[in-house]
C-alpha cells in the first residue's frame, strides 16, 4: 500500500469521525432533540451536603421501590423490609450523583405530553433516584438511554428540563440487582464475647442433634448433648469460623412458601447468643439479650453442596451460603469437646492422688520446687522428672479418641485425683486400660470416654515415682499424642 492510499484513507476515517460528532452534538435523535454546547455539573458547589445523605430512595417501577437510610454511621435496607447493607455499594449511588454532568436539550413536540414521555422515558412513572438529608431532599428522575453512553435526566421540579448526562448514574441504580447491596455477614457477635452458641442437626437416626455450648468463667463448657468440658481453642476456632461465614448472594424476597427452599423444618440452625450493651440519656448502661440465628435449608439443587438459608431476625430474605458455610455452622460434636484428661494446668496442682484398685494409696505433694510421696508406710522424696511427666500427660496430652460413654467397668486400674492450693479436689478421673498393656481410657463421670495410646504410661506404684529411681526416670517420658483434627 503506497503512502497516498494511505493518508487517503485516514483523512476519510477523519471526515467520518467528525461528521458523526458533529450529528451527535446537533441531535443525539434528530426526531426528538437538539442539545447545545458543553456540559456543566448538575449539581452546584454546596446544594447538597453530600456527606449528611442519610436517606436513598431508588424506584424502579410502580412496585419495585427500595428505600435506604442511614444510622448511627451504617446503612439499613428499610424498604421493602429491613436488612442492613453494603455501604460502599450504596455510596457509588451518592458519588455517581455528586459527579452527574449534563448538557440542556430541546424537545421537538414538548407541548405534547405523551410525545414527551416517550421521547425522554421521563413520564409520570420514570425511575428516579432521591437523596434526603435532614432539611432537604432532590430526586433525579432517570429517563431513556442514548447512544455513546448518555442517557435522559430530569430534576423532577414543577416544569419538566430534560438533559442528557452520562448514564452511569443509570447504571448504578437500575442495572444492578439491589438485593445484592445487602450486607452478606451471617454474625455479627460471633466474637469471643458471645455467651452461648448452638447448633441442630440431623443425626444419622434421623433424630435432632443438638450441640449447645455456655460460657463457664473465662472457659467454655459443653451442656449438650452432656455436660462436660469444652476445647476452648476449638471453641474459637468455630466462633472464627461463624465471623468469616457469608451469604453467597440473595435468592428472592417474601416466597409465598418456604418449602421449596426447605426452610419449613430447616435442616440445620446455629445461634449466637450475646447481650449488647445500650447507654440510655442518663448515661447508664444496661445489657440487652440478642440471639443471631441462622436456618439452613435445602440444597439448591440435587447432590449440591449450596444450601438455601435465611436469619430469623430478617426472615423476608432468602439466600444462598455455600459448602464451608454450612460446615462452619454446624461442626462435629465431638471436636468441640475438651480432649486432655483432665483440663487443668500442672502449675496449678498442688498434690496427687494415685489410688490403684489392687490395693494401695500414694499421695505425691508439692514442696517448693520439690515432690514428696506419702503412703500407709511413711513419706519419701519423690524424683522430680516423673512427676512432671504425670502431670504434663494429665493436663497436657491430647486423646487421640473420644467416646460418648463410660468406663468398662472391667478395665478400670485406678483412680487420679488432682487437688489444688487450698485443698480442693479439682478433677477426678478413673483410670482404664485394655488388656494386654493397650490402649488407656480416661473417664471423668461427665459421659466422655477420652483414649489415649499405651505410651500415655500412667503409673500406680510407688517406685514409679521415688526418688533415686534412675528406672523410673528412664521410664516416664511424655508421649507425643497427635491432637484431634
């Protein structure tokens, strides 16, 4: 191609540019519009306090109204009912309105209403977009769209001015799915301050599971389905969990029936139970009970890991959580449960009891940094090294199974009893191994069976522990347990 054919074809593509931007500039639609020169912002400096919008009103049709207000330095979805929301979703509808340019334009057959109406989409039922503040309000009606990305506006004062802007303000209103501006954090209080969390769900027999943990101090306790201690650590690891759970998006709003979502007998719930504290005008601070609960119902489809679900507190809303918000909700029972014997710490044990059932009582007591054994035939100094050995295995080794069930009674060897710096009894368990040196079954009497494996070594007798016993030294390593997953 030869350099004249060349600069032929690009003064051509330039005559054409400017021939179409010119037409664009003198009517967008020659039927219905002439548009001067130039845009200018709709908005002038300091009309609106864009930083006090505290209310948002988006209508989209006769019954397709959302309206949003803000609290307390959140935004609230009030209309159709209320859900808190996305903020910065619904501010890129503020900042779209605090950028709007536009430029007038002239309709050809303004006098004629209905010819108005359709030429602009600015009729008496437009979509619109209102923002209140608290001593005033504007509503930009949103008319029809144009080419190269403008679209009809309108102030909607008394008398109709029609202007062409930038659609964006378009975009963001009325092609987005709004129920999707909706906050999707399932809790809020899933936090270390909650008092209470419960979870149901169906047991392989059919039958309602329930597991329900309390708050005990500054540790937690399992009171279903029994009583009895709660791994803390595993505790906040399903309260993290909770606090990460997210909705994957929103379903529909207000089903005539919940039982194509299977949400008339959930599958599962999980609740949070925590109080929240209020300062009324006198400054007194009260706390108030709120429970967070989430419904768990069908898979969206067959084999599917999504689940439909709704919060009873905004139960209008159904939406969908995936696979690892469903198993974040509802974990295993029996990982919750506190794995080590005995659920103490060694530094706060003052003295031992081991009662063999073949006869025999020792007592190992704590003096200063030292041990001493106490039997029927006297007292002994006691070798350091095993003693805190028993200890780290009573308080710090980690079962390697756990059982809902008690003792064999046959199995049983003994008992250990832990006491404290004041003189009370602080864990009591029965001791119990399969025969042939197997494995080791700690029962505390709260219906938890904890198994440990054979090289847990707990020990009865005496020369175990004295002093002086290199054997027994040798013998009391702590074994490595791998923790539950």
């Amino acid at each position: 191609m030869s350099w004249r054919t060349t600069f032929a074809l690009w003064f051509v593509a330039a005559l054409v540019w400017i021939g179409g931007w010119f037409l664009w500039s003198v009517g967008v639609d020659s039927r219905t519009v002439k548009l001067d020169a130039g845009f200018a912002p709709v908005f002038g400096a300091g009309s609106v306090p864009w930083s006090q919008i505290e209310r948002v009103e988006i209508t989209r049709g006769p019954n397709d109204l959302f309206e949003f207000v803000r609290r307390n330095g959140r935004w609230f979805q009030t209309v159709p009912f209320e859900f808190p929301v996305d903020t910065a979703r619904l501010m890129e509808v503020v900042d779209q309105a605090n950028g709007l340019t536009a430029r007038m334009g002239a309709v050809e057959g303004a006098d004629d209403a209905s010819h108005f109406a359709e030429s602009t989409g600015l009729g008496l039922d437009a979509p619109s977009v209102t923002l209140a503040w608290k001593d005033g309000k504007v509503t930009i009606r949103l008319g029809r769209r144009l080419p190269a990305g403008f679209a009809w506006i309108d102030l909607g004062g008394e008398h109709a001015q029609p202007r062409a802007a930038q659609s964006a303000l378009h975009d963001a209103a009325l092609l987005s799915d709004l129920r999707q501006w909706r906050q999707t954090l399932l809790f809020s209080r899933a936090d270390v301050e909650c008092d209470r969390l419960v979870s149901e769900s169906p047991g392989r027999d059919g039958k309602t599971q329930r597991l329900e943990i309390v708050r005990d101090g500054s540790a937690w306790k399992v009171v279903s389905p029994i009583s009895t201690r709660a791994d803390r650590a595993a505790v906040e690891r399903w309260l993290e969990a909770l606090a990460r759970a997210q909705a994957s998006g929103f379903v529909v709003d207000r089903p005539i029936e919940l039982l194509p979502f299977g949400l008339d007998k959930p599958a599962g719930v999980v609740e949070i139970h925590a109080s929240m504290r209020k300062t009324d005008a006198d400054g007194c601070v009260t706390l108030q009970p709120m429970v967070e609960r989430l419904e768990i119902g069908a898979p969206i489809r067959a084999g599917a890991p999504e689940r439909f679900a709704r919060l009873s507190n905004q139960p209008e809303a159904i939406m969908e959580i995936d696979g690892t918000a469903v198993a974040a909700a509802i974990p295993p029972t029996l990982l919750m449960i506190d794995p080590t014997a005995t659920g103490q710490r060694p530094e706060d044990v003052r003295a031992i009891r081991l009662e063999s059932v073949v006869g025999g009582v020792l007592k190992i007591e704590r003096t200063g940094g030292e041990w001493n054994i106490s039997t029927a035939s006297g007292s002994r100094a006691a070798a350091v090294a095993p003693v805190d050995a028993l200890l780290k295995k009573l308080c710090d080794s980690r079962a390697a199974e756990i059982m809902l069930s008690a003792a064999p009674a046959d199995l049983i060897v003994g008992r250990i009893v832990l006491e404290s710096f004041d003189g009370r009894e602080i864990s009591s368990i029965k001791v119990s191994q399969e025969r042939n040196g197997g494995r080791f079954g700690v029962d505390d009497g709260s219906g938890v069976l904890r198994i440990f494996p054979s090289s847990l070594g707990l020990r009865f007798d005496v020369d175990s522990y004295v002093a002086g016993n290199s054997d027994a030294i040798r013998t009391a390593p702590v074994p490595v347990v791998a923790p539950l997953p």
